[in-house]
C-alpha cells in the first residue's frame, strides 16, 4: 500500500494598524511614524516578513523596533511571534516633497496560513505642511522718536 503524508497547517492571522507620531510633518524635515503587527491567533507565527517601502517624496531615514530588522523596505521578524502578541515598529523619514504621500505596511511572508488577510495591511496617508513659519524683526537706529528730516536706518530680519 501506498502511503500518504499530509501535513496541516495551523493559522496565524496577522493584522497590521498604524499611528502617524507628528501630524503634519513639515515640508524639508524629519517626522515618525508607528506600525503595529499583532497575531491574532490561534498559532505562532513564524518567517514573517512585512514590506514597508517609502513611496517616492519621502526618504527612509532610520528605525527603532521591538523586534526583528529593518533594511528600509523590508521588516524581517527572525522568532517566533506568540498568538496575542503585538509588535512595533517606529520608522523615522524625511519630507523631501510636497503633496500627499501614501506609507502602507503589508504583510509579505509567513509560514503559516492567515485566515483574515482583510487585515494584513495598514496605510497613512502623510502630507507634509507646506506653510512657511516665518517670523520678521525691526531694528531701528537711532531707536526712540525719530525727528522729521533725520536719517533712520532699519532692519528688517526674516
């Protein structure tokens, strides 16, 4: 006779959901964003991977992480993640353009099978303030009251 092996799968649904840290970033500068992925359950999650690239108009600058690496695109979790458990991951960038920019996190790889992939990505929408701070000084010299018919000169410091 002929033998069979079948081996099942336990599921491990992984859902994504993200927080913007400094809403809006300015144009030019650097901002935060976190993204959080929890298992769900009802296994382990093991050899998960998450894709998280940078769309054109912001530059990947730096990451901080409860777990895992981080190589600007790619999140790589090495050990296993327990049912119940959330992960983070802060992910710092710069604003290089303006206009509205969408940052998704997407789960790319596990070994198990994920029951809910309604719930595998998260997206912000980032758009950076466009509007200048700008602040102006005068000095005048001689300061005081000025007398008709005497020279004053003044700064102006923008």
């Amino acid at each position: 006779p002929d033998t069979v092996v079948v081996t099942a799968s336990t599921p491990a649904d992984l859902a994504f959901r993200a927080y913007p840290v400094d809403t809006p970033p300015a144009l030019g500068s650097q901002f935060q964003v976190w993204f959080y992925l929890r298992n769900n359950g009802p296994s382990p999650a093991t050899g998960v991977t998450a894709s998280i690239p940078a769309p054109s108009g912001l530059r990947y600058s730096h990451y901080a992480a409860a777990a895992g690496t981080f190589d600007g695109g790619t999140w790589s979790i090495p050990n296993a993640i327990p049912s119940g458990t959330e992960y983070w991951i802060t992910l710092v960038y710069f604003a290089d353009t303006a206009g509205t920019k969408e940052l998704t996190a997407r789960v790319a790889s596990s070994d198990q099978v994920d029951p809910a992939t309604s719930n595998d990505a998260a997206t912000l929408q980032i758009t950076p303030n466009t509007n200048a701070d700008l602040r102006m000084a005068l000095l005048q010299a001689p300061s005081g009251t000025v007398t008709p018919g005497t020279g004053v000169v003044m700064w102006f410091t923008v």
